[in-house]
C-alpha cells in the first residue's frame, strides 16, 4: 500500500498513468495470497489529496464486478458478446474515518512525507450548466449565470484567479427540431442562439472567461477522446434499449416517473415508446465507489438537502445508461461506430473540460487539464443533479480524470406550480425585467429575495416593494443624505480618517461583524444572506444619522461640528465597505457608489476583499456631488424606443419607464 501512494503522489498528471498500470500497482501493494487489503483514513486522504483520486483511487480500487445491466431509463433486452465486466481489481478497501471537500478551499498533492496538506489552490473554476441551444435564454438559465457571476466576483475579490465558464449544449434531436421548424440548419441555429446568450449574459454583467459551444471542433475532439478512453476501460458495451423517451428531457424515462398518459412530469407532454440497439455506459460498476464518494466528501453535493437525494438514488442501485443514439444525426458520431452519435451527457458534460483547452494547445484532454481541473463547483439546476452527481464522477472515473470538488443544486424557478421553461412557454423573460427595471434590480432581486437552492418566489409587485426598499430608500437615501450634509458643511470634503473612529463605534461594530457574516454566505453560495447582512450596514447607517443627529451638531459648532464631522466619516466609511462587499451582487451600482464617494473606476476595479476593512477612507478625499444612485422603480412598462435599443444590443441601457397599468405576477411555488 505504501508503494502505491507514494506513485499516487508522485504522480505529475492526472493522465500520465494508464488503468492497466495502476491494476499493476495494485499487485504489487498486495502480495499474491495476502489478506484483503485496508486502507487506512491516513492512507486514503494521501490518496484523496492527489490528482489520481478518482482514476485510481475510485476507479482502479473500488470497481465492482456486477453483471447487473438493467438501465433505470429502458430495459436492455439483448446484448452482444463484448466484454463489459472486467474488474479493475479483486480487492476491496476498506476506508476508516471521513473525509470533507469545499467548494472555497481545496488541497494539492506534494511530496508530504505521508503527512496530509492541505494549501490553497490559486485557480477557482466555476461553472454554469451548458444551455440546451433550442430556443433563447430565458429567466430560468439567466438565474443560475447571475449566481456563478456573483460566486466568480467574489472569489475573485478574495485574490483567487478564477475561471468562469458558460456556454451552450448545441447537439441533440431536439435542437435539430427546432431548427428545422425556422427552416434553417442545426449549425446555423445553434450560432444564433449562441449569440442571443452572449448579449443577454454582456447585458446582465456576467463577467465570464470562457463561453464554450459543443460544436466548436476542439470539442468533438476531446469528446471523441474521452469515449476512447472509456471504451479502452471496459465501461462501453452495445445493446438493445426500449423505454419511453422524453425528447424535452433528452432522457428515457422509468414508469415509475412518468404521470398519467405516459407524460413526463416536467414538461407534461407524452413520452415516445422507443426501442434502439445502443452503446450502454456500464454505470454499475461504480456503485460503491460512489457510495464511499459521497460518505466520504459531505460537501459533494450542496445543499446539503440535495446530497440526501443523491444518496437515495445511488442506494436504490444504480443501472447502466444509454451513451448514444441510433437515429439522431445532428450530433458527435461515435468513434467506433459511425452510424450512431453520442447521446448528450457524454458530450456536453465534456463542455467543462474542452473549454479550459488554451488557445494554440493541441486539442486533447491532457492539455485541457493542465490549468482549472478539478472544477471548484458546477452550479446546476436540481432537474439535471443527477447527470452531474452520479453520471458525471463515475464517467470521470473510468476515464481516469480527477473529479469536481463540488455540485451545487439550485431550485427552479416556477410559474403557476411549474418549472419555468421553454417548452412549456411560461417563462418570465429578462429582457423585459431589464429593459423595464435595469441590471441592478435584476440581479439583486433574484440573489437577495431567492434562497439559492431552493425553489423560489416572483410577483412583480413584490420584486418593486424589495429594490425599492432595499436600493433605493435604504442604501440610495443613506448616501444622498450623508453627502449632502458634508457638502453643505465641509465643502464636500471627508475632514477625518476613518480609522480615528473607535473601534467600540456602534456602526463601525455593525460594519467589521457584517462583513464577516457576508463573506461566509458567499464562500457557502448563500447569496441571499449575504445580501441581508450588507443591508443592515446600511441599516444600521440610517439608525445612526438619526441617533447623532450630524445636522443639529454643525448647527451648534465647535467641538460639536467636529463630532458632527466625524459622523459623516464614519457612515461615509461603512458605505464604502458595504459597496464593496455587495459588489459580486451588484457590481454596477456599486460603482456609482464608489464614484460618488470621490474614488476613479480605475480604484473600484482594483478592490480585493480587504477593502472592507475599516480604515479606507481617509481625510482630505473629496467628494462627488450627490446623485440617486438608484432611481424608484413604478409599476412601468418601457417605451418602445428602448426596448429596440436594447435588444440584441449586448449593452446596458439608460432606463425610461412610463405609467403601467397593472402588474403581472408569476407564482413561484416554495
């Protein structure tokens, strides 16, 4: 066993060591006629550390040889004599202890001596699902991109270098449909909607690194290299495949989950009875591989809500899948096999890893890896956690590629008790919510109001009451006011350094315990309770004007002018902090914020998560004249003059709204 670590250790690529060389490591840990092997929690944690966790470590150490190959999603009736039970090893290990991973903090393999390390990794990688390419984006794809956004923000304030990746899943019968329904071809589709989700992400500031597409060729590239790698494992075989398939779901359906008429209970509409002669990915041969990675790594699957459902599933038994489609043309052909092209889970989850490949590199996994995998976390809808939680590890698995640190499931977004979606045209458009409130009140409505994981709530009249509130009355007042005051009595001039305010300051207390809270909502994803906290600085500003009473203080002079002086310093610093912790949020208003507290773009662009330390603003800074920052939302309707400029556009627009004459509310079930 120690030999083996210390080659997991040693090892300098997560594709340098092949499976049939780590079965021969195996053999050499283990002498011919030894007991069961037993690895240790030290030992394993050496193991988990290193870049061969899921290709030796879940792979080559735990495969199980069932011969098992009912598929949850069809009934295999018949299959052809290839080989699909060899077993990576006749030897269990048995793992004591439990081990953690965190989306935020990861550790990297060195040469430690056995000891475990565990040291910051400077690349973050997040991404968002690859979107379906059948039709445009909509809210429901627009609110998981303004979350990874605000996560990437963030850790990129906190001094990691992140990489953020987007894009479009553009192969598949469905996209070829709705291709042909316009009269166009798949490609030429595929590049117009791929364009429709580049402006709407310019216009919602999504500050992305890398917008991928599934039919870029250094894609089909890698994708055909990983089913080799698949293939060459043992983990591909051929067989007949019948079940009712669901085109909108891109997926076979079991009995169990489909409701009256055979209807597919997402998309409500009848599931086709299909029968074809597929290629099968032998998913059962990692049943307790990922029992032991989900035990093991609690933070795998996040909420942790999310995680008990994964854990059901795996424990019900898992069942083998189809990877390909006979009759669907408009797709990734199958290296082997030609006649058939590879079904969408064994292309698009690929997506994570093609868009890491650098520009001018050889297209091939190795290259792609070298710089961001291990993604950080996926952040995905909960009706597609199970690709992304059970398929996704044990394809990577038998591939022989390290696994992402984390999944995170958020709740949708329904509309009369549905899921919000294309295909069942109830869908609450963001070009309209942008066009009508702006950026801001987007953004922050949909972070702030919608606890991120769970399923969530919109009303137009509630989504106005909320930004007006919080943007306009709480944090756009608490500015105006302060600044007016210190034009009006110190030439607009900040008389004080904010550190010569006392630490037992009630605001300034308010302030340092409010950033902290913030910064662990956000390294947990909880958005929402980030927002809460930054509002109570501004909360607690207001409280404080009203209790100092600054205006009365100047009136009476002196030693009280100074006092008075020193307020304003002090709400005029824990405004600063609060534009900067509420940035990832809000980015464009904080801007403003921090324009008007007299500072350049340039010193807003360059801020880290340090600057909300006290202290920042400093006497002699001189500010702008105060303007709303955020201007009140009505119940409004946009004159059609911008709504034109605005599509399409890829630019944010000055808003003007005039009179509308009723709200339109969509119920979003909790």
């Amino acid at each position: 066993m120690a030999l083996l670590l210390r080659s997991l250790q040693c090892a300098s690529s997560p594709g340098a060591m092949s499976v049939s060389r780590s079965a021969a490591l195996l053999r050499l840990a283990k002498p011919e006629g030894a007991a069961m092997g037993i690895c240790t929690h030290q030992d394993f944690s050496a193991m988990s550390s290193c870049s061969f966790y899921s290709s030796l470590a879940f792979g080559a150490l735990h495969s199980s040889s069932s011969s098992s190959r009912d598929n949850s999603r069809g009934r295999v009736v018949s299959k052809k004599k290839k080989d699909v039970l060899r077993a990576y090893s006749s030897y269990r290990v048995v793992v004591r202890g439990a081990a953690s991973s965190s989306a935020d903090v990861t550790g990297e393999c060195g040469d430690s001596g056995g000891r475990e390390e565990h040291e910051p990794r400077k690349m973050f990688t997040v991404t968002t699902p690859l979107y379906y390419a059948n039709a445009a984006p909509h809210m429901g794809s627009a609110y998981p991109t303004i979350a990874a956004d605000a996560l990437a923000r963030f850790q990129r304030l906190q001094g990691r270098e992140v990489f953020f990746i987007t894009g479009t899943d553009e192969h598949g019968e469905k996209i070829a449909l709705s291709a042909a329904t316009k009269g166009r071809a798949p490609k030429e589709h595929c590049d117009l909607v791929a364009a429709e989700y580049q402006a709407l992400w310019n216009d919602l500031s999504i500050a992305y690194d890398r917008f991928v597409r599934t039919t870029e060729a250094n894609h089909e590239n890698l994708v055909s290299e990983f089913y080799n790698r698949v293939e060459a494992n043992g983990d591909i075989y051929q067989a007949k495949y019948e079940g009712h398939y669901c085109i909108n779901c891109e997926e076979y359906k079991d009995e169990k989950e489909l409701i009256e008429d055979h209807c597919c209970p997402i998309h409500r509409k009848t599931c086709e009875l299909r029968k074809e002669d597929n290629y099968f990915f032998a998913l059962s041969k990692y049943q307790q591989p990922l029992e032991e990675l989900l035990s093991l790594n609690p933070d795998f699957v996040r909420p942790s809500f999310r995680m008990n459902e994964v854990q059901g599933w795996v424990k019900e038994g898992l069942r083998d899948f189809s990877i390909s489609r006979a009759a669907v043309e408009w797709g990734i052909p199958v290296p082997s096999d030609p006649k058939q092209t590879i079904y969408v889970w064994f292309d698009a989850l690929l997506g994570y890893v093609s868009a890491l490949l650098g520009d001018g590199k050889e297209p091939n996994i190795a290259n792609a890896i070298q710089k961001g995998w291990p993604a950080s976390v996926h952040i995905i809808g909960k009706d597609i956690l199970r690709f992304h939680a059970v398929y996704w590890p044990a394809m990577l698995m038998s591939a022989g590629l390290p696994l992402p640190e984390a999944v995170f499931g958020h709740g949708f977004l329904t509309k009369d008790g549905l899921k919000m979606g294309k295909s069942l045209g109830n869908t609450i458009e963001p070009r309209d919510l942008l066009s009508r409130f702006g950026v801001d009140a987007v953004r922050y409505y949909f972070l702030k109001e919608i606890e991120f994981g769970k399923d969530g709530d919109f009303s137009e009249e509630r989504f106005i009451n909320i930004v007006n509130a919080n943007l306009a009355n709480t944090i756009g007042n608490l500015l105006n006011r302060t600044l007016g005051l210190l034009k009006k009595n110190c030439n607009a001039t900040v008389l004080f350094d904010s550190a010569s305010i006392p630490e037992n300051n009630s605001l300034r207390k308010v302030t340092t315990e409010s950033v902290e809270r913030a910064r662990e909502g956000y390294s947990q994803l909880d958005f929402s309770s980030s927002c809460d906290v930054i509002l109570n600085i501004a909360s607690a500003g207001n409280v404080y004007m009203n209790d100092r009473t600054p205006w009365s203080l100047f009136k009476q002079g002196g030693l009280a002018s100074n006092e008075a002086s020193q307020d304003l310093t002090a709400v005029l610093e824990a405004v600063r902090i609060l534009a900067v912790a509420l940035s990832p949020v809000i980015p464009e208003l904080c801007s403003r914020i921090y324009s008007q507290l007299g500072y350049s773009k340039a010193d807003f662009e360059s801020l880290s998560w340090g600057d909300t330390q006290w202290g920042g603003l400093r006497a002699g800074q001189v500010m702008a004249n105060a303007q709303p920052i955020f201007k009140k939302l009505e119940e409004l309707e946009p004159q059609e003059s911008n709504t034109e400029s605005l599509k399409g556009s890829g630019k944010s627009v000055d808003h003007q709204f005039k009179q509308k004459s009723a709200p339109v509310t969509a119920s979003i079930e909790l």
